[in-house]
C-alpha cells in the first residue's frame, strides 16, 4: 500500500510501479485490494488510518482506477459497462474504467476483435492523472478468453507486455496484479493451475522486453498467517503454558522417530509450533496446501471459518485429548464444519463416503470409522475416527496428485502426547480393511473417492449370494479336497447316522466319516466325544446293531470358530464370479478388473485353505481315548501351518496327522511290533489265524494301526518269523526263522502260527529227515524232490524255506524291542540278562525317520568298540519327479557321503518314505552286565534317537 501510494502522488516508488502479489487462493490479496483502493481514494471514512498508512502518503489529486476481476469478465457476451457497451476483453473494461466512455470508443476495435492495443494507445488513457490498474483473477479470464477465441489468449501476453511498458513509461502511474503461485517455486496449485502458468509466463516476458522487473509481495507471508487466524480466533494465548505442551509433543515425536516422518524433528516445525499454537502445525499445513486449493475455499476467509466453528465445537466439547487443534478436531460429524465442507466448499459429490465411511448422519447408524471405534477403542479416544476425518480432509484438494496422505504423515497429524503411533497404524490399517469409498489402486496414498471402491462391490455381491448356492458348492468343494479316489481314505460325505456308514471291508481302504458343518461341530480341543460319532462308531445299519469293524473309521470335523470363515471364502469366490460377468466387469475401472481376476484366481487356494483350517479336527480308533472314557476314539488336530503350506489335498494332510500318530501305515512303514499284533488278536488265544483273518483283526482292533495296503502286514509277519514269534505256512511249505524269507499272501490258504501252537502241532522244529542228503530244487525253496511233505490242514505238518535239517537247532532266545531307541536298547538288555545270555555278538538299530537316523550315525561312526555297517532306504517324490529310490549298504566311511545326497533329497521332497539300519558286529562280544550294556546305550543314544526297532544277538559262548 505505502509503494503504491508513493508512486502515485509523485513522492517515490519510481522504480517501483508495477507490483505483483503472489498468493495461493484466500491468500490476502483481495483484502489487500481493497485496501490500497481505499487508500488511494482519500480512505474516506477510516478512523484509524495511522494504523495502515502514513497519512502524508495519501494522494490528494484525484486517482483513475481501474479494478479488473477475471471472474467478472464475459468474453463471450460482454461485459456490461453502462451508457449501453459492453467489453469483451480485459482492455476493453480497463479503457472504459480510466476514461469513460470516450476511452472505450477509443479501443473498440482491440475489444471486438480480440487483439491488444499498443502501449501509446494505452497512456492516452491515464490523461495525465494518477492512475492505479489492479488486475485481479487471471486465471478465470484467461480459460473463459480461450472457450471464446482461443487466439486471444497470445493477445493477452502481447496486452501485458504494452501495459507494463505504459506504466513504467508514465509517471504517477502503478498497476497491481495478482497471480496465484507460490513466490518460491512459481508453481500453481488450484483449480486454474494451466492458466496462471500461462499468465506468469506472460508478465515474465513482458519484464524481459521492457527491461523492467516487477516487485513480488505476497500480502500475507506463510508465517504471518498464524498470527492472523490466532489473533482472529482468541483473545489471549498463554505461551508459557505452551512451551511444556510443545515439548511433550516433540519428546514423542523424538521417541518414535522410526514412524515420523522428518519434518517432526525440524527446527521450522518448533518454531511453527510456536508461532501458531494452539494450532498444530499440520492443521495449518493441510489447510494451505490442501484445502486453499480448491477454488471454492478462500483461504484466510475459509480457514477462519472452518477453525471458528471448531473451536467452538472444542470448547464445548472438551476432550481429554485435545492438546492442540489438530486436523482431525476439524470435526466432520459437527453440523456446522460438516455443511461447510459439503456445501460452501463444494464438495457434495463426498457426502456418501462422507456418511458411510466417516460420519454419519445423526439418527443413522455408525460410519466405518465409528463403529470400529466402539468395536475396539470403547473409552478412548476414538483414533479411527481421527485417521477418517484426517484422509477426508486431505482429500479436498485440486488434483490427484496433491490428494491423500501417507502412513508417517498420518501418524504424525494424529499422535499426541495422549495418542500413540502404534495405536494410530493399527487404527488405519483396521480403517483400511473395512473402509467402502478409499481409493483401492495400488501404490495410492490414502484418500477418498466419489464412487464406491472395489471392497464394497465385492461386499455387496457377497451379501447377495443365495444361500442354497452357498451350500451346494462348498459341499462341492468338501467332496473333492476330501476326495476318497486313488490311494486315499475311501471317503463316505455328510454321514449323520450308522445306517450311512457301512462296515465292511469294501475295496480294501478304510473310510474317512466327513461330518456336516452345520450338523457336527466342535470347539478348540474336545474333552469329551460328541455322542452322535460315538454312535456311528459304535453301531451300524437302520438296527444299530454294534459294528464290526471299528479299526476302519477315521472322523473329519469340523471346527466351529472357523466355520464362518469357511463360508465367506466361497461366498467371496461366488461374488466374484457374479463380479466377473461381461456386463459388471465393464463397470470396473481397469485396475479393479485386474483385482477381480487376481482375487479370483488364488479363491479356489482360499477356500482350500478356509476348508482345511475349519475340518482340522481328526477322530480315530485308539486305546489313547478322549476324555478318558471307555469309547476307543482319540483325537488329533491338522497343525495350521501344514494347512498353509497344501490345502489342495485334504486326505494328504490327513493322512499325515495320522501316520505322526503311528495309527497310518503306508507302504514302507514300520509295522506294529509281531508280539504286540500277537496280543490284540485271537492269534494270542487261538494261536493260528488265516493271512486274511489277520488282515481283518488289523479293521476291528482300535489299539491296531491302520493299514493302507497289505504291504506293513507282510513286513510285521516276516519280522515275526525272523524273531520266532510267528511260523508262516502256506499249503505244504512251512517258513520259520533263519528259513529265507517267503512269499507271503493274503488269503484264506495262508496261515500264521504262534511259536508255542506250531510248536505244539509239530510244525516246528520240523522233524528231522530220514534221507541222508536233504533234496533241494534248482531254486531252493525245498519243495521238491523227496524233501517235501503234506499237511491235512492248517495243524498238518510240513517242510519249506529251502533245505531239510537232520536236527533242529536249539530256539534262540527273543533278543528284541521296539519303541524310543534308549528304552528299546534298555528292553533288549534285559531281555539278555532274564534269558541267562552273557553277551551279545551284534546289535541291529532301525529307524524310519531321517532326523533321528542322522543323530544314531554320529553316535555309531565315533563307536570304537564295533565294526559297524548301515543300509539307508529311501523312496521320493516331489515336483516332477514320478519316482526316486534310493538303496545303499555298506560300511559307515562310505555311507557319509550318501548320507548328505539322501537328506538333501529329503528335505526337498514334497513326500518320502525311508528306513535305515545300523549293525554293530563287536570285535569282542559285549558283556551283558548292566555297567556295559549302560555305557554302550548312552555311547548310542548321547546325540539323541528316534522310534526304533533293536536286535541284538547273542555270541556263540552263550552262559549256561
């Protein structure tokens, strides 16, 4: 004002006569307008005038002014003047201001024709009088200028070059323009951003040509807007009382600085802090940088009458938390800030993301934001609430690119010395999740939309799904994750009641009992059996008479907590399918059709997952029962992180639950221990049973393994050959131990014997031959020639494993046990010592588990005292690979290396079987006295062991 009105009555500013203030929207200059206007016009009127401007500055002649507002101008219809013109153009307004009517004759023809006068033309304007020319509002005139005559925005730039040069040419003449930039980067930041670039770079040049630089002001300085809105807003501030509140939020600032961002730590934040308390710095920020570019919002005007209405709002309110006025204290579900910000500012077309997301309607039910706030901050501040409001406010600005706010700079607006960081980033990412209008595209910062975002779409078709479409195809689904084809359980879905489950032996397989979610469900680790699967186990058929074989059921249930979210994955799969279709997918912008057939294509592993998550609950036959009640079922769980890991297979990770139960066996396996089989059966009364009726006690015994195929039968009656507990007889031929092994079946022609009843029926020890040479065919399996005989049936006597003996030797002691290896080795010790042996020549070690195995070959490769050979065993399969086996024998040097190979191969496999024996054949028999046999188990077992089977047999020079 003062340069201005120097310039104009003759007593300076000569080098000062063109101004331009630069300032964002509301930024003061309209304020500032209107004041210099007043002060050259003599300011009529004021009181005060000392308080604004020397006096003696005031120019006494009479000044020609000339206020043109880009918002005004109408270069399509023209603008009415009075006396009956109308000007099209800024030039033609301006000709009319300063001189009247006969000054807009003299420029019609620039005026109608769009094209700038020269700048002789224009000081025959300014009749040598002062005059002043404010331009307000570019930026308006120039995008209305190029709807109407696109050249005439070049005829601006020409306008503004021969206006400048009129000023600065003429004395007592000053012109006044505004821009709307930022002084320090010359950067636009409104709705008029392409226009003011054009008009900026339209006064540069005009500088450049008449070598004549402008003097930049900004009417009200960043730092200055501080003290304008406090002193407008409060009558006092108590500064001392603020320095210990300003100091707490930098001591937690400074105490999270992993979650700041870096301008929490600055000395211009403190001394911001400082200069605008009680306001926070980021209210100030948000508000010049966000919101002040909208064109709606008038900056100094605009945030006077957004904070006015939030301090009151506070000062009623009061809550607990409100150290300073932060932007989330902007409180949008206050009437008054609400409707200022839907209506004054514009912004309606935000009201339904608004009320849904953020804050409701009065007499509506809760917003996202305030729902997950009684959800979860009940009694507290409601932070959620604060992370909505501060993302809608940073929303409200002109462009994409300077909408939204990332995480740091969300923590940083929100925390206080009552709110901390990490309860502000679990709020916003709970917001997120729930939230129906952010923008959803990847890689935004968080900021509202108009339109509903992809989470609400697929929400609402969620909600749409019919609930018989629901049923049948999660049922679908249940029936091919639990699919009873191939090498599997063989599967009997949704039973309810015995007479649906049927006991018999069928192809083989035991049966996998999937019970209906919504029928049979329980929770967490049962403590007791549910009565209905005690009845389908217990009974059969519409009688309900008791079930035979029990040993071959296996029960799938389903855990309630989960159950829910089973469902809503395939609700979600059947919403995106309805998402998918050609007439909703073009709905979709682009990077929502992306989501669409991403999410779709991983559903089906969702719901695999959701499945296996929820039917992770397993109830087999067992003498291990739950609750310790007198119903052989115990219970297992699917760990949750297998079900992670393979969902697709249901059975696969059943079946693996099971065989760490040891209730499984698969080929390979380990076998049940012959004695232990011996005593869960009639084998134990009776004392000889058909191969068949052995298999069927393996489907009716619950204390009994589970056999997938025959394979661990024939193994577990070809260790009890090998241990006499069995003699195996099929037909004419009869196999004991130290007879080779024989091909066994599984028939109704094949028996197994108790030791004690072959021995009583004359079986074994077979009766000496009275030929002297014993004949043998070419084969060795001792069934021709004259070495042969008959049985009657199964208590007949026979010959078989290859060769007639002229005397049976002597039966050998049963040397062996089964269990974790130090008991196992413990067990066969003893065993020595209570049948009188003395020592032992060699002992056998197998395991069926890699780990164990490799901590038994450290212990056997530093034994000094034996010589020691090792057989690995191992079958693999993995991705493409169909089949891998792998055999090795030999001594413990060369097993090192194959040892690595194998359990490379292990680790990488997606399925294994393996089996590994150790032999230690001592140089010196071991003694059987308990200070030996101890220090040889600890020698063994000092890096650890597994589930083992032991042998040990006994030297030559047995004790008598």
């Amino acid at each position: 004002m003062e340069t201005v009105c120097r310039r104009l009555s003759g007593v300076g500013g000569e080098m000062n006569s063109v101004i331009r203030l630069d300032t964002q929207f509301g930024g003061g200059k309209t304020h500032s307008l209107i004041a210099l206007i007043h002060a050259v016009r003599g300011m009529k009127g004021v009181a005060n005038v000392g308080e604004f401007l020397d006096s003696k500055l005031i120019p006494q002649a009479n000044v020609r002014v000339a206020a043109l507002d880009g918002e005004t101008a109408d270069p399509a219809n023209g603008l009415a003047l009075g006396e009956g013109l109308f000007a099209r153009t800024i030039w033609g307004e301006m000709a009319y201001r300063l001189a009247g009517k006969a000054g807009f004759e003299r420029l019609r023809q620039s005026d109608e024709t769009h094209v700038s006068p020269g700048d002789q033309t224009i000081v025959e304007l300014f009749g040598n009088e002062p005059t002043l020319i404010v331009i307000d509002e570019v930026g308006a005139y120039l995008r209305k200028v190029a709807k109407s005559n696109s050249g005439a925005v070049d005829q601006f730039s020409v306008f503004i070059q021969s206006l400048i040069k009129a000023v600065s040419a003429t004395p007592r003449v000053a012109l006044v323009f505004t821009l709307a930039v930022k002084a320090e980067d010359k950067e636009a930041k409104d709705a008029y951003k392409v226009e003011h670039q054009i008009a900026l770079k339209a006064f540069e040049e005009a500088e450049q040509v008449v070598s004549r630089k402008s003097t930049q002001l900004n009417p009200t300085e960043e730092d200055e807007t501080a003290d304008v809105l406090r002193r407008r807003l409060f009558e006092s501030v108590d500064m001392a009382g603020a320095e210990p509140i300003i100091s707490a939020y930098f001591k937690g600032w400074d105490k999270n600085k992993e979650s700041m961002p870096p301008e929490a730590f600055s000395d211009e934040t403190r001394e911001q802090f400082q200069r605008g308390y009680p306001l926070h710095p980021e209210t100030l920020n948000t508000l010049i940088e966000k919101t002040s570019s909208l064109s709606t919002f008038q900056r100094t005007r605009g945030m006077l009458r957004l904070l006015s209405r939030t301090v009151r709002h506070l000062w009623e309110s009061k809550p607990g938390d409100a150290h300073s006025i932060h932007p989330h204290h902007i409180d949008l579900s206050y009437g008054p800030i609400r409707d200022e910000v839907t209506t004054r500012l514009g912004q309606g077309s935000y009201t339904t993301a608004l009320a849904t997301d953020v804050a409701a309607v009065p007499g509506k039910d809760p917003a996202v934001a305030q729902r997950l706030d009684i959800e979860n901050f009940a009694g507290q501040p409601p932070v959620t609430s604060y992370v909505a409001g501060t993302v809608f406010l940073h929303t409200l600005a002109y462009g994409e690119g300077a909408q939204g706010i990332k995480a740091d700079q969300l923590r940083y607006s929100i925390c206080s010395p009552s709110i901390e960081p990490a309860v502000v980033e679990s709020s916003r990412k709970l917001f997120i999740q729930e939230s129906l209008y952010l923008d959803d595209r990847p890689g935004t910062p968080m900021r509202f939309r108009v339109e509903a975002n992809l989470t609400q779409m697929i929400r609402k078709a969620m909600n749409n799904v019919d609930p018989d479409e629901l049923r049948t195809t999660l049922n679908e689904k249940l029936r091919d994750l639990f699919d009873g084809k191939g090498h599997n359980l063989e599967l009997i879905p949704f039973a309810s009641a015995p007479y649906e489950v049927p006991d018999d032996i069928g192809d083989g397989r035991p049966y996998l009992v999937l019970l209906g979610y919504d029928a049979f469900a329980v929770s967490e680790e049962p403590t007791s059996l549910p009565g209905d699967i005690v009845r389908i186990f217990q009974r059969k058929g519409t009688k309900e008479e008791l079930r035979s074989y029990q040993n071959n059921l296996v029960f799938v249930v389903a855990d309630e907590r989960y159950r829910d979210d089973m469902k809503q994955a395939v609700r979600r799969k059947l919403a995106l399918i309805e998402l998918k279709k050609p007439d909703r997918m073009r709905e979709l912008a682009d990077h929502q059709q992306r989501t669409v057939n991403e999410e779709f294509g991983k559903s089906d592993f969702r719901i695999a997952q959701a499945v296996m998550q929820c039917y992770r609950h397993l109830f087999y036959p067992s003498h291990i029962a739950v609750g310790g009640g007198n119903v052989q079922l115990g219970h297992t769980a699917i760990e949750l992180v297998n079900v992670s890991g393979d969902p697709g297979n249901g059975q696969k990770l059943i079946r693996a639950a099971l065989r760490e139960q040891k209730k499984l066996l698969e080929v390979g396996d380990q076998p049940d221990a012959p004695g232990f089989v011996r005593d869960q059966t009639p084998l134990k009364t009776k004392g000889f049973l058909t191969t068949q009726e052995l298999r069927n006690e393996f489907r009716r015994a619950p204390k009994l393994s589970m056999l997938m195929d025959n394979g661990p039968l024939v193994n577990c009656i070809r260790q009890g050959i090998d241990t006499s507990f069995f003699i195996y007889k099929q037909g004419d031929l009869v196999w004991g131990p130290g007879d080779p092994s024989p091909s066994i079946t599984i028939s109704d022609n094949a028996f197994v014997y108790t030791m004690a009843e072959a021995t009583k029926a004359g079986l074994w020890p077979r009766k000496p031959k009275e030929e002297p040479k014993p004949v043998v065919d070419s084969k060795g399996s001792g069934t021709g020639g004259s070495g042969g005989s008959t049985s009657t049936g199964p208590n007949g006597t026979g010959t078989g494993g290859g060769t007639a003996v002229i005397q049976p030797p002597p039966p050998k002691p049963e040397l062996s046990a089964q269990g974790p290896l130090k008991q196992a080795l413990t067990e066969v010790f003893e065993k020595t010592r209570k049948s009188g042996v003395k020592t032992v020549q060699h002992v056998s070690i197998r395991l069926w588990e890699a780990a164990p195995t490799w901590m038994v070959h450290q212990a056997v490769a530093t034994y000094r005292d034996a010589t020691a050979t090792c057989r690995f065993s191992a079958n693999i399969a993995g991705e493409g690979i169909d089949g891998f086996q792998i055999e090795f024998t030999g001594n413990i040097a060369k097993a090192n290396a194959v040892k690595s190979f194998i359990d490379t191969q292990l680790r990488a496999a997606s399925d294994h079987q393996f089996e590994s024996q150790y032999t230690l054949v001592f140089a010196t028999p071991l003694s059987t006295t308990a200070d030996k046999t101890d220090a040889f188990t600890t020698a063994i077992t000092k890096y650890g062991g597994g589930e083992a089977y032991v042998e040990a047999e006994a030297a030559a020079e047995r004790g008598v």
